[in-house]
C-alpha cells in the first residue's frame, strides 16, 4: 500500500468516552471500611447490587459494621480483603496511608487501587490542604505500591449522604484520575452504578493533588451554607 493509499484510508471512529464496561461482577474492596466515607461507599455499592468486602485492621470490627450495613456486605481483616477483592478502594485516614499501604503492598500486587484520600489539615481557620513530598496521597500511593494499578476517585463525596438510607440518589460526579484509560474506565463504570452518580475522566494522576485539595473548599462551603456539596462537570 502506498503512502497515498494510507492517506485516504477511513480512520476508525473515534472511542465513545462514555462506552464503558460492565463492572458488576467485580468484588469491591474497601479498606478503612469501618470510617464514615468507607462505610458510606460500601453501602452505596452494595446497594447498586456489587460485592463488597469491609476492610480494617481488626476483622472483628470489619464483620461487626458489615452485619450492620446488611446487604450481603463481609467483614474481613485488612489483609484478606486486599486478597479477595478485584477492586480496592483506599478509604483510611490520611495519617495511616502510608502505614496501610506499605503493610498490603504484596496482597495488592496485581490490583486496581482506588484511592479517595484527602490530606488535609485542620486549624482554627478550618480545613486546608496538604502537600504529601510524592505530590499527592495517589501518587504515593503508587510510590508505595509499584506493582499495583492505582487510580483516585471519590474524593468529594458527603458521608452523610452516603450513608443516608432515604436518600435514592446521589447528585454528583466523581473525578477519575490514573494512567491507563482501561483502569480509569472501570473506576468510572464503578462509579456509575450508583445512582445519580457519575464517573468523569479527570487527567493523570500527577494532577490528583487539586483533586483532593478542592475537598478543604467543599468543608468550607458545607459549613457555610449547611450543606453537604458535591460536584458536577458541565457540557460532558
């Protein structure tokens, strides 16, 4: 084939960002499953009909608030969970991150990593943001765990709707950082079995620490106002 023919071949269409796959076979892992975000997700996804499993460092604990979130939700020990779960979301308190991570590296090998930690700090002005030396809680997360697939999601997300169980939907988008489009793409599907939920590509993961600051603008702006905000991306 010539140049000339190459030049006038159809190109192939171009990829549906919002083609995604389907998600719900996958066994979702929450570390950090027993704090009010963990165990808002947990909840959400097992409502929309995944398997999750509640992760902490004590598998007492973890079996204690799977039994009382119901909905076919398990407890196990941190370290079980991270073995069992296709997905693991990292839902810890940013003081232990690191402690966490570095404790599951090898149970995590091979796992897509979700993680919605907000270093952040707290004076008598309020919320502010943290800059982690790796630049943010994704990437040292992914400093930490080389062998694993880590992406960041579900950053801005109120507990209390989480966990709220009249509340049918939940009205915001959820920014999906990572460096494969094959990762990000799952997290978005996850994301999007909540309802009213939805998941937006947001870039790679170096720009995941504008991400998680934003959070200290939304306790600001929840404590103004009331509220409990979350975010939509317009015009996609």
């Amino acid at each position: 084939m010539t140049s000339q023919d190459n030049a006038s071949a159809p190109k192939p269409a171009a990829r549906d960002p919002w083609d995604l796959p389907d998600v719900s076979g996958l066994v979702v892992g929450v570390l950090g499953g027993t704090g009010d975000q963990g165990r808002g997700l947990a909840y959400r996804l097992a409502r929309a009909g995944q398997k999750v499993i509640i992760g902490s460092r004590a598998a007492e604990r973890a079996e204690t608030a799977a039994r009382e979130l119901g909905l076919g939700i398990e407890g196990a020990e941190n370290a079980e969970c991270a073995r069992r779960s296709d997905v693991v979301i990292v839902a810890v308190p940013w003081d232990g991150h690191a402690k966490t991570l570095e404790a599951l590296r090898s149970e995590l090998a091979g796992k897509l990593v979700v993680d919605c930690v907000n270093p952040l700090g707290f004076d008598k002005k309020g919320a502010y943001a943290l800059k982690p030396a790796e630049g943010s809680a994704a990437e040292q997360a992914a400093a930490l765990l080389p062998e694993s697939r880590v992406t960041a999601a579900f950053h801005h997300l109120s507990a209390v709707l989480l966990q709220d169980e009249s509340i049918e939907e939940i009205d915001t988008d959820v920014m999906v950082l990572g460096e494969d489009r094959a990762d990000t793409d799952l997290v978005q599907a996850l994301a999007g079995r909540i309802p009213g939920m939805r998941g937006v590509f947001s870039g790679r993961l170096r720009n995941a620490h504008q991400v998680e600051s934003l959070v200290a603008n939304l306790i600001s702006v929840n404590r103004r106002y009331k509220a409990h905000a979350g975010l939509r991306v317009t015009d996609v």
